[in-house]
C-alpha cells in the first residue's frame, strides 16, 4: 500500500482514445489492465474525464472548411483541431467498460467550455480556470502524484506539468502511457519535456 500522501491520476481512460475510438490512440486499450492493477496500490485514485460540449471549439467539425491537425487561433490560444470526441453523455465520453472505476476516489471533468481546451487535469489551456484538482488533493493532504494515460504528448503531459506546477512531487508512469504522436517524436519530446520540468520517468 502507497503512503497516504500521494494519488494517482488517471489521464482521460474513455472510450473515444480507445484505438477504436473517435480519436485513436494506439495501444491505449493495454494500459486500462495496467491501470486496474495499479489501483490496487493507491487509497487515493483521481481521474480526469475530457468532457466536451458538442460546440466545442477545438472540433474541426464546428469550424467550416477546416479538417483535423489543422492549427487555428482560439480566442487568443493556438488550438490544434480534433475530430469531434469525447462529447458530454455520449458513450464515446465514458470510462472505458473494463476500467475499475469503483476504485476512483473522485472525476474531474475538463474541456467543458466551448471557447477554451483543456489538456491538462488541473487547468484549461489558456490557465484562466481551474478545475478544482490541486486544491482538493492538497486539501486530501496530497502531496506527491503518480500518473499514467493518455495521450502522453498532450493531456498526460500537460497534466503533469501544471501537477509540479502546483508544488506536488510528480511521477510520470511512462510504461502506462500511450502517445498520439501527430508528428515522430512528439511522444519522446514530452517526455524529456516532462523530465526537464522535474517529474520523475517511471
């Protein structure tokens, strides 16, 4: 059993970053056994949920004649362009069915707001709201945080930077990690990225 100050982070474990999903992550369904097994070992478990209004601004769908990986600027932030994913009360949305989400101690929903994107568990892109993660685990007495998820270059990784951001002593379980990789190497540079910031490579 983990000391009673650290957490682990579930990264965004739903259906639609399944490789089946709306958008695939490859091998992203290897980490949910992964995930259950870890749990075991941790009394407390947080995960984050991507939980987008169907207008959301970061879907390509919603901007007319743009595709997917397009870039475009989003009230004031660059916002890279998805297919549409992850949509409120959408199946898609949902924790994937083999995950043990009895074992979560508490969800935090993001990418809520149709006019910013949230990648990271704790803030939106634009670091103009919160989504109330740090100051309920400091409030638990948190002060060290594990995570695994997906996608290693974009919601795990942002996720662990504002986690040493926010003072917490962080790990990055790397081996339960599965990455998008828009471009080779993105996986590698947010790891490095990640390891640079101070958070340990597991």
């Amino acid at each position: 059993m983990q000391a009673s100050n650290i957490a682990l982070i579930l990264v965004d474990l739903q259906v639609d970053f399944m490789p089946t999903g709306m958008l695939p992550v490859g091998e992203a369904d290897e980490i949910i056994p992964m995930a259950n097994n870890l749990m075991k070992d941790y009394q407390t478990i947080v995960a984050t949920q991507d939980w987008h209004p169907a207008n959301h601004g970061s879907f390509a769908a919603n901007h007319p004649w743009r595709k997917p990986g397009q870039v475009i600027d989003l009230h004031g932030l660059q916002q890279i362009l998805w297919p549409i994913h992850c949509v409120q009360e959408t199946w898609g949305a949902e924790f994937v069915a083999g995950l043990d989400t009895e074992s979560i101690t508490k969800v935090f929903p993001k990418g809520t707001d149709p006019e910013v994107d949230s990648y990271s568990g704790f803030y939106d892109n634009g670091h103009r709201k919160s989504t109330g993660m740090a100051e309920w685990l400091k409030e638990q007495g948190i002060e060290e945080v594990h995570v695994l998820g997906v996608a290693t270059d974009y919601c795990v990784k942002f996720t662990v930077l504002d986690a040493l951001s926010e003072g917490f002593k962080t790990t990055l379980l790397r081996y339960a990690t599965r990455g998008v990789e828009m471009a080779p190497g993105d996986v590698e540079g947010a790891i490095e990225e990640m390891r640079t910031a101070g958070a340990e490579i597991q």
